[in-house]
C-alpha cells in the first residue's frame, strides 16, 4: 500500500510549493502560474524534513538578498584604449 501525503507551503518570495511524501520520500512541486495545477520541480528528497529545509534555504536567500550598487563612472580606458567606448 502506497499512502501520499501532500503538504502545501508558499515561500517568502511568493512561490507556491506542494510537497508529496510516500515511504519512497518527498517530491517537491511548485505551483504553474500560466497552468492550473502543480509540476515537478526536480528536487527529490529522503524525508519531508529535507524538503522542508530546502525550501527554508530559499526563504533565507529571501530575506537576505545580496545588495549592490550600480556604477555610475566608467573609467575613459575602460575599453583599453582611451576615449573608446562601446560600439565605435
């Protein structure tokens, strides 16, 4: 006898995830925006305590992201030769 379990779960960044577990372990879905329904995500793991970590991982990456600043000078060399820019 097979018995699946499913648990759903949204992460931080708004993704909508289904998690199926049997004794084989736990498969991780996530939601079809463009599509009704859930597909496989690709993740495949041995306990819904691994999914779930998985899935704290990324709602970690959320709340952390990594910051940067755009640069607003570009060097007159920046090319390696001076006065030279992109496309001339």
């Amino acid at each position: 006898m097979n018995e699946t379990k499913t648990y759903n779960r949204t992460t931080l960044n708004g993704a909508k995830w289904q998690i199926e577990v049997n004794k084989y372990g736990a498969a991780l879905y996530l939601h079809n925006y463009g599509k009704d329904g859930y597909h496989f995500s690709g993740n495949y793991f041995r306990s819904l305590a691994e999914a779930n970590e998985y899935l704290d991982g990324i709602d970690e990456r959320t709340k952390n992201p990594i910051r940067w600043t755009p640069c607003s000078f570009i060097p007159s060399d920046y090319y390696g030769v001076p006065g030279r820019y992109y496309g001339d």
